[in-house]
C-alpha cells in the first residue's frame, strides 16, 4: 500500500462522530426533586464540552487518609444527569455509574460519550457520576512521562513503562498524593459517604470492565444501600489482574478466527488466517522489525520498531472493540507476508485512546495492592499453557510493583462477592480481558443473579437488546422474566477485506477536501451531522446500475472522500445503507416530493437525527 493510501485511511480510522446532546428542559417536580437531594451536598447547573443541555455538578470533600481522619483531603468532582421522565417525579434510587481502568473518569467517560449514552436508564431515574479517588476531577494521579509525547507513534512500540519514567512519574505524584490511599475498598467508602451526602438510602450501581470490579466491591462493603447492580465485562475483585488476560486473549483470537471462517467475504479474503496469524507471529519471532507507518494522529509517517510481545500488546487492546478487532483478518494476512504498517497506522488509534482515559498512578495503586501480590508463578504457569499471549504484561506488572506504593489490601478482597441483591452480568463471549467465565464464576456466589454472554463481541460493546434488557432489569428491580434471547441476533460488524482499501484509495483524498466528479445518473445529497461540539458536512452519492444501488459518502470536514456503502435499499420511500469501514449505518424516509431524506445516523453508541437534501447539482 502507497504512503498516500495509508494517510487517506488515517482520516477513515478516526470516526465520523464523537458526542452529541439533545435539549431539554426540566418540570417543577424534578426541580424541587434535585433541590433536595442538594440538600447536604451542593449542586449547581452545568454544562459538560458539546453537550446542549443542562446538568448538575458538585464536589465533595474526603480526607485522602479516611482512616487517621487527618491530613490533606481531596476533593471528588461528581456530575448528576436529571431523569428525563418531564411529567413525574424521578424513582428515589438513583443509579450511581462507576468507570472502568482502573485509571478512568466516570464524568469524562460521559461527557465523551454524549446525552444519548444510557438515555434508556434516564428514564425513570436521575444517574450519578461521581470520579473515583485519582481519576478525572479527584486529584488525579497522571503519569505525564510515560508517553512525554503523545502524537510520538514510535514511543509506543518500544518498552511499554521503562523503569526511569515511572520513577519520575512516583516522585512527581507524591508531592500531591500518598499513594498508598488510593484502593478500591477506599474509593467505596468515599463513594458511601457521597451517598449518604447526597440523601440517598438505596441506589442502583452501574458498572462495566474496572468498573465492574468496583460496583462489587461496594456491595460487599455497602450491600444495605444497594437496590439493584449492572456489571458488564465483568471484572470481579478476585480475578488477580492482568492474570486471566493469557488465556482471554487467546479465547479472542480463536473466535475471531471463526467468525471470519463462517463469513463468506472474510473467508474468501483471507482463508488460512490462522495460518496467517502463526506466520506473522513468526516473523516476529526472528527478531524486531523496523518500518515506516502512518502516523493516524498528525497524518505523518514515522519509523517504527516492533517486538513479539508489543505486537501481542496491541492485538489484544484491538480485540477490546469490534470497530478495531474487524481490521484484524486483514492486518494478519499483511503480517503473515512481513508488512505491519498498516497494523501499526490502526493498532495505535486503539491503544492511545486507551491509555489517553486512564491514570496510570491511580492505576498501578490498585492493580500493583489488589491484583498482583495475589498471582503466583503456578497461576502463570497454569494460564500460559496454549496461548500465544504469554506471559510478558504480568512480568511487567510484576516488575511496575516492586517499585509502586500501594495498600496493604488483605487477602479476602481477592475473594468472590457474595450476596442476594438482585445482580445482571453482562459478558462478551470473545473480551479478551475479562473473558465470560469469570462472570459465570462471579454468579455462583450470587444467588439471585443472571449472567449472559453477547456473541461475536469483546470488552467494549454498545447493542440495543443489552440496553433494553439492563433498562428492564434496574427498572423492574429483578432478574425474573429478563428475557435475553434478542442476543442470539447480534453480529460482528463487517470485517475489513483488500476490496474496502482498494475503493477507498481508488477514490482519493484531496488536501481540499473534493470530492470526485459525478458519475452520469448519480443523485447528491448533501446533509449536516449536528456531533455537539461541531456540525459536519456530509455528501451521499447514489446512483443505479443494472438494477443494483451503489454510492459513496464524502466527509468535506474531515477531508475524506468515498467512503463505499453497503447494503444499500432504497423501496417504498426509505433508504438505509451501512459502512463497513466504518461501522455506520443510516436509514430515512424521503418526503412527499422526494427532495428531502430524514432519518438516524447510528455509528457505536450514538444515535443521531441526519437530513439530507437533494443537490441541484445531481441529476433528477
């Protein structure tokens, strides 16, 4: 693939959208609802980056050592999303989001994320984000020196943490933090306290990967005040982090396999991809090679050495996503033949995004106390057993502890959580981090529990039967009658085949942003994606050939152009269509003289209202 080719999908890589907020406003009932519920705790009104509507926003005070009830204190930042039932007064059982990491912020997870993320729980009940101790808004515990440059693609292929940077980075942060308060059973207590601040008796918890781990173990610690506990890819407290990520990585990669066996596009692309992936594991294995990539941040090549174990690395943080894991087949099969630019262009799109949302400080005060003291050489031994992931990240675990201050957390946290509260676990049948059995196992110990596994997916995953069944489950206050069989339907989106590239490269990627001429017959819509925080420009071509429709879409914005639609049908007056390359989809129905389409952008999460008009400039 040409240096041009590589930077036209650098654009495509970055998603269309990001964030969006819809308007609204508030009735009398709510209003005098969150005025006593400030009562103790103060809440004002806000607003969050790209949101278009108001929110609450406070900060609580809690001593950093709540022990000695001494010392320096911090203070947690907390945001309150009103519920958007207008005509009643919201349930008094909030639900209480918790983020994953460890190292994430629960208010910038949303605020990213936009309104129409969780919508379906905002129903009925306000939600509150509150950033745990050494996250986001709470004295963060940031190690700006690991990756001193963020855009520096190459200094995220050598050594994951050296030894240097991460004792600057202690030193730096102990001058704001004793770095032995930062656990999960403090952070519990924190969040306890802003409970109870806040007037609240009982509340629904909301909790997904690290946040998972946390939402357990605040039911251990405050059962008493807990109504309801989602946990999706489920991380339960004894599950001895990054132990189970050998085989889980493993289990990913196999399913991956044959997913796309069972795929005719993907099996007629690439149909010896494990042969594949043993090759290009190989390749490794004589050694680190060195190439040139695209940077798909600055849009700029740059040399890049890569070793066996930083490949795994980022296959794994690849597998977390469907939108990443589908370009695996064909990177595999580039790998297999000695090219990995291209994995390296889309590979670090995924891994910073990762490790640009946590706080590695915070993170290694509580996986280096709660996790690691907790693995021995026989779990290693027992777990590297037929996986090709090996065991590199607990070596380096190992190697990051030896060093970082941390609780002294006893032996039982590494226990499973039992209890009767009413709990759902959500798991994807292929995360790689938190693979399906250790929600199975975490259900055993909770009598009255659900635990159900999504097909084709990992640790990320957004599905509107997942949001219905969570919806019912915390509104309802039970498991019973939660009927899952809708994830039967749930599907890989489509993977990444040579045919997608050549189209996409074909049409170009003008420094201007054109687009390319119309084809003769072809219909041009142009539309605006209202994404919050900007409204982007979007260009549908369609046009008719031997029956069949073909088009492309151009994002004049973002200077990409042809982006190939899929499974276009235009009948009775709607039209829908996918993007693979991607992962969105749009469908609309065309008005009484067909010059306008309204419709729903859906892309990840979001959900989106898109119009589009008919152009004088196309053809009638």
């Amino acid at each position: 693939m040409s240096k041009q080719s590589i930077r036209v999908l650098s654009f495509v890589i970055i998603a269309i959208v990001s964030a969006a907020g819809v308007a609204r406003s508030q009735t009398s009932d709510q209003k005098d609802h969150h005025e006593n519920t400030a009562k103790k705790l103060q809440l004002e009104p806000c607003r969050l980056p790209g949101w278009n509507e108001d929110v609450k926003c406070g900060k609580y005070e809690v001593f950093e050592d709540r022990e000695a009830k001494s010392g320096r204190k911090i203070t947690l930042r907390l945001v309150l999303l009103p519920a958007l039932a207008l005509a009643q007064t919201p349930a008094p059982d909030p639900i209480f989001y918790f983020s994953g990491g460890p190292g994430g912020s629960a208010v910038d997870t949303m605020s990213r994320a936009g309104a129409s993320y969780l919508a379906g729980l905002r129903r009925e009940r306000d939600i509150v984000f509150v950033d745990q101790r050494g996250t986001g808004g709470s004295n963060p515990l940031v190690c700006n020196n690991l990756y001193p440059d963020k855009n520096d693609m190459s200094a995220y292929f050598s050594q994951v943490v050296t030894v240097d940077r991460l004792r600057a980075c202690r030193a730096e942060l102990e001058k704001i933090a004793d770095l032995k308060q930062y656990s999960t059973q403090i952070a519990m207590d924190d969040l306890d306290e802003v409970r109870a601040a806040m007037g609240y008796d009982k509340i629904n918890l909301y909790g997904a990967s690290y946040g998972s781990t946390a939402a357990l173990s605040y039911l251990r610690q405050h059962g008493d005040h807990v109504r309801t506990a989602t946990v999706l890819g489920v991380a339960p407290p004894d599950m001895k982090l990054p132990l189970p990520v050998i085989k889980g990585v493993q289990n990913a990669i196999d399913r991956l396999i044959a997913d796309c066996s069972s795929d005719p596009k993907c099996k007629a692309s690439f149909p010896n991809l494990k042969s594949d992936f043993e090759a290009a594991l190989r390749q490794l294995d004589k050694g680190p090679l060195s190439f040139d990539a695209a940077n798909p941040f600055t849009q700029k090549i740059q040399h890049i050495t890569l070793t066996r174990p930083v490949y795994n690395e980022f296959v794994r943080t690849m597998l977390y996503i469907p939108e990443f894991s589908k370009w695996l087949p064909l990177l595999i099969h580039q790998g297999a033949q000695g090219d990995f630019s291209l994995f390296a262009t889309v590979s670090f799109q995924s891994f910073r995004t990762i490790e640009d949302q946590l706080a590695r400080g915070m993170h290694f005060s509580v996986v280096c106390g709660e996790d690691v003291p907790f693995i021995t050489d026989a779990d290693v031994a027992r777990e590297n057993t037929g996986s090709f992931y090996g065991d590199y990240r607990v070596k380096a675990y190992r190697q990051v502890c030896e060093s970082w201050p941390h609780a002294n957390v006893p032996a039982s946290f590494a226990t499973p959580v039992k209890s009767d509260v009413p709990v759902l676990l959500v798991s994807g049948e292929a995360d790689p981090v938190a693979p399906p059995w250790l929600a199975a196992s975490a259900a055993s110990h909770l009598s009255n529990s659900l635990h159900v596994t999504v097909p084709h997916t990992g640790h990320a995953f957004s599905f509107s039967c997942v949001d219905e069944l969570v919806n019912k489950f915390i509104s309802q206050g039970s498991v019973k009658q939660l009927n899952p069989s809708c994830l039967s339907a749930i599907h890989r989106p489509a993977f990444i085949t040579p045919e997608m590239l050549t189209s996409l490269s074909e049409s170009g990627s003008g420094d201007k942003g054109e687009a390319p001429a119309k084809s003769p017959g072809e219909q041009i819509w142009e539309g605006s994606l209202d994404v919050g925080a900007t409204k982007l420009k979007l260009v549908l071509h369609i046009s008719k050939a031997d029956g069949n429709f073909e088009g492309t879409l151009d994002s004049p914005d973002q200077k990409v152009n042809g982006l190939m639609l899929d499974n276009i049908v235009w009948k009775e007056g709607t039209l829908s269509f996918e993007i693979p390359l991607i992962g969105g989809l749009y469908e609309g129905k065309t008005n009484s003289d067909s010059s306008e389409i309204s419709g729903k952008w859906k892309q990840q999460t979001l959900n989106l209202p898109l119009i589009f008009k008919r152009s004088a400039t196309g053809s009638k």
